[in-house]
C-alpha cells in the first residue's frame, strides 16, 4: 500500500531500528521482521476502547438487519475481503450482509491495479452501486495504512451522505479516514522495517482489529456458545468432523448419539446441543432457539 501524499507519514517514515537490514545475517533477518510484529499487537490494543465503541454502534444495525460492508485498496482491501469471506463459513452469516470492495475491483484482489485506489470518485460509484442500496442500517468498515487513500475516502463520503455506520482503520495519527468517520480506529504502528512496506505489521494490525471486531459481533449476534463456534456452516468435511466434536464436547454425548442428532436438524450444532442436552426432538429445540433469538445458553435456561 503505497502512500498517496507528499508528505512521508509515519507508516511511510525509514525505521531507525533497521537502517542496514540488507546486511544482516539470516537469523537476525528473520528475527526482525518477526519482532516488530510486537508493535501490530501492542497497536490494536490500545485502540481497543474505539474497536469496543465500534462494535457496540454496529451491533444495534446488525441486529434491524443491516450489512458489514468492507471498503479498501491494495493490502487493507484485501484484508476487508478476506474477513467477509471467513464469516459465513465461519457463522453462517449470510453473504450477502458480508460485503468487501476492493479499488480495482474483483480482479485487484490477484494482482495490483494501478491508479485504482487514487480515483475518489470510484470509490463513492462503487459503494453506492450496491443493490439494495447503502442504507441507514448498514455498517461500513474503511481501511486504509496511510488513512488518506483517496478511493476510500470516496466511499467514506458516500457511506455518510445515505446515514450508514461509517468505522475508518488507519495506522496514522491525523489521518482523514479516523478524523472524518463516525468511529475512527488508530492503529499507530509507526515505522516499517522495510521503509513503506505496509503489508508488514500494518496489515498485520488492521487483520487483528478486523477479526476482533466482527467475531465479537459474532458473539455479540448468539453465533458463539461459551466459546465454541456453534453456527457454523459445515460445507466440507473438516466442518462435519469439527460439528460433532463441537456438539459432543458441549453435551458429553457420545459420538453416535451427536452425529446422529446432527443429521436430523441438517448439522446445525446449536439445534444439536439443545435437544440433547433438553433430552427434545430437533423440532422443539429449534422452537426454544427461536424464541431465544438464537442464543444455546437462553434456550437452555428456558
């Protein structure tokens, strides 16, 4: 992610710590770039009164239906197309309320496309240009390591002229994105250890902010019981295999008895756990879900 200004930001700024990198011996290389991933975690960890605001104003439009809408270039994008894609999967969120936008399009998230990120009007077409359109109830995450990324900066426009949540990523102090969002979120990273490479603990930070963010909307939204990941979507084998382990570890059932249960109500481990525990039929339990709005720990309580 290269910067888009003059003026060197501090993501942008040389490291002072690694001025004669390309000289080191192999294992001080590595331990380098390894080491200065430290700063990602320590970064995301103080903004983490902003991620908790940010959840907390999401978590009511989420709730009414709204979408997550992922809007970035280069790198950030990349990051804000990979969390939309883990979550259905993952939760059974529905994809279509998991959105990424990516300057340049799909083909960006493969290979650079030049000029794409510095188009602000783009950046505005291409958020407005969702159907249905943007609305009040929707939740769009802006990402950009400079905060000043013109394409998004043109969504950012847009996202606040229809009345959507609008949550800006940056890793600059100062940065337009975090001054001009509803919610701004300064990952203050500081320098690179390859001066400007914004891939390294940058992106490292925003992928942190990003997970935390929609998986504590996850638990947030019943997707989570305890912390076991009850809703997901088992679409493969893998999934199958982690569905029965999930059910029997939360009930004590044994295999048979889990995966038998599981067959009946399509592999959805919250039914699942509900009527063995309940000692119900799968119909019923799902009937206790509902009225628990899809909370496993209401329903048993219930």
């Amino acid at each position: 992610m290269a910067s888009d200004t003059t003026t060197a930001t501090t993501t942008e700024s040389p490291s002072l710590q690694h001025a004669e990198l390309d000289s080191y011996l192999l294992p001080e290389l590595v331990a380098a770039f390894i080491d200065d991933q430290f700063d990602a975690v320590h970064a995301v960890r103080r903004a983490a009164p902003s991620i908790a605001c940010a959840v907390q104003a999401a978590l009511a439009r989420l709730e009414a239906g709204g979408r997550l809408i992922y809007v970035g270039a280069g790198t950030s994008g990349r990051l804000g197309m990979l969390d939309s894609v883990e979550l259905c999967p993952t939760f059974s969120w529905p994809q279509e309320r998991a959105i990424g936008i990516l300057a340049g399009g799909r083909t960006a998230m493969f290979e650079a496309v030049e000029g794409a990120e510095d188009d602000v009007a783009q950046g505005a077409i291409d958020l407005l240009a969702l159907s249905p359109g943007l609305c009040s109830l929707d939740v769009v995450l802006l990402l950009a390591a400079s905060g000043a990324t013109p394409y998004v900066l043109g969504a950012l426009g847009a996202a606040r002229s229809r009345g959507a949540l609008t949550i800006g990523i940056a890793n600059n102090a100062g940065a337009p994105l975090v001054l001009q969002a509803e919610i701004g979120i300064l990952l203050a990273t500081g320098a690179e250890v390859i001066s400007g490479s914004t891939r390294l603990k940058a992106g490292s930070a925003q992928k942190i902010a990003l997970n935390t963010i929609s998986s504590a909307l996850m638990v947030r939204l019943h997707k989570v019981y305890g912390n076991l990941m009850v809703d997901l979507r088992p679409t493969n084998a893998k999934l199958v295999g982690c569905a029965v382990r999930l059910t029997m570890h939360a009930t004590g059932a044994d295999e048979q008895s889990a995966r038998s249960t599981l067959q009946q109500c399509r592999f959805h481990v919250k039914v699942a756990i509900v009527a063995l525990i309940r000692h119900q039929t799968v119909a019923q339990a799902q009937a206790l879900l509902d009225r628990a709005n899809g909370s496993v720990r209401m329903a048993l309580a219930m």
